[in-house]
C-alpha cells in the first residue's frame, strides 16, 4: 500500500503525511528532505547550483546521514533545494531511491511535489494539500521563529511566491495535482482538523480501491472530493 502526498511550500503536507504513516502503520519518507540534503551537500562543497552534473553526481550518492542534519531545515537550503531540484539529472538520480522506499514491505506514505505524478503515479491513495500563500507565509513564519531564526512576514511571503513559481513552472516534474488526487485545502484548519480530514478521506479512498481490486463497482464519480 502506497500513498502519495504532494503540495506546495508550508501547506502541512509534511505533518499529514507523518499523521497517515502512524494512523495506518507504514513507513514515511519526506522526499523534500532528500532534494534539501543534495542541496546542503552542495552549499558546503562549494558546487554552484547551476552545475548539472556536478548536482547529479552528489544526488547518485546521497550522504543519508544529512536527513539528520539541522541546517536541513534553514531558509538557504530550502531555496537551494528549490533550484537543485530543477535539474533533470538530479530528479533522475533521487527517483530509484524514493520508489525503492515505497515499495519496502508494509507500505508508505510519501510526500513532495510530483509523488502522485512521477514517482507513484499507482499510488494506492493520492492526497494533495494546499492553503493560500498568506496562509503558507504565516506559518512559516512561526516555524522560523520556533527555530531562533529572524524574518518577516512579507519577506517569507514573497519567497514562499518564488518558490511556488518555481516548483510550478519547472520543466522536469512540476508541482501539479494528479487528476485522480484528493483535494484538501488546509486554508480554514487547523492542524488537528487537517489531519482528521486526511485521514477520513483516505480511509474512503482505501477503502475504494480494496473493493475495486476486489472487482466491485467504483463508487460514483465525485464520492470522496
Ligand atoms: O518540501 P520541501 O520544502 O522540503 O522541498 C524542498 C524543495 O525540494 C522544493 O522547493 C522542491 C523540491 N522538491 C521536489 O522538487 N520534489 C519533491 N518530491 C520534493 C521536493
């Protein structure tokens, strides 16, 4: 059982994807934290995000031990990662990693931006978490202050822009909803609302898909949006 979680920046796809991994008892993997370690092995070697091959090579062999790492979760890696991930060769290199977890023994729960796309386009349950970008911006300000770090609203709020763009309009693997994802906009809840939705929906959605390998009718279209 595999089920794929994407969304943009800050849209609390990272919080319902570890929810749903406990809820039903898989693995999780946080595919963004694996863009953001190639990146922050880049920063601190001093390879220029623009070197394809360079990223590619770092990307071939992850240091796994930088999934631990804190500055994992700093502004300058996240921008880096943004950029790192725009490199066919690098998406190209991370995909066997990602689909190799997924199909691990007792299932997983993915998230990123192009899970329900690219890597587990037969997820068994697709989710796609979204909220407005002020929404987004808010609470990313608050992680960065939980964190020690300083910044303000309109500052995060225009890289939170950026990103989006960026993750959107990339050519190799865009941010986009699979057409058979579920919906589910965080804008009005809060986190325990959020994931008590994600939860019930795919619920439904697992549900569907043991009936319909089961060789029952599908539900109507439209049954769980
Ligand atoms: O989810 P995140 O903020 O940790 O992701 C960091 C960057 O990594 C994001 O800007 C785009 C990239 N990413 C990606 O391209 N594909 C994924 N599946 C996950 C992340």
């Amino acid at each position: 059982m595999t089920i794929a979680v994407d969304g943009p920046a800050a849209s609390g796809k990272g919080t319902i994807a570890r929810a749903l991994a406990q809820h039903f008892g898989l693995s999780h993997l946080d595919t963004g934290a694996i863009y953001r370690a190639v990146a922050l092995e880049a920063l601190r070697a001093g390879v220029p995000l623009d070197d394809a091959g360079a990223l590619a090579g770092l990307a071939h062999h992850l240091d796994l031990t930088l999934l631990e790492d804190p500055a994992l979760r700093d502004p300058e890696t996240a921008e880096a990662a943004s950029l790192v991930s725009q490199h066919p060769g690098v998406r190209a290199a991370l995909l066997e990693f990602q689909r190799s977890f997924a199909t691990r023994a007792g299932g997983a729960v993915l998230d990123g931006r192009d899970i329900g796309t690219v890597i587990l386009p037969d997820a068994t349950a697709k989710l796609f978490v979204t909220a407005t970008p002020e929404v987004r911006a808010r609470r990313r300000l608050l992680e960065l202050e939980a964190r020690g770090h300083r910044a303000d609203f309109d500052g995060v709020l225009a890289l939170i822009r950026l990103r989006d763009r960026r993750d959107s309009e990339r050519a190799a693997a865009p941010l986009v909803k699979a057409p058979d994802a579920i919906l589910l906009d965080t804008t009005d809840l809060d986190r325990e609302e959020a994931i008590r939705r994600a939860i019930e929906r795919v619920s439904v959605a697992l549900c569907n898909a043991a009936q319909g390998r089961a060789g029952r009718a599908p539900p109507p279209a439209g049954h769980f949006v």
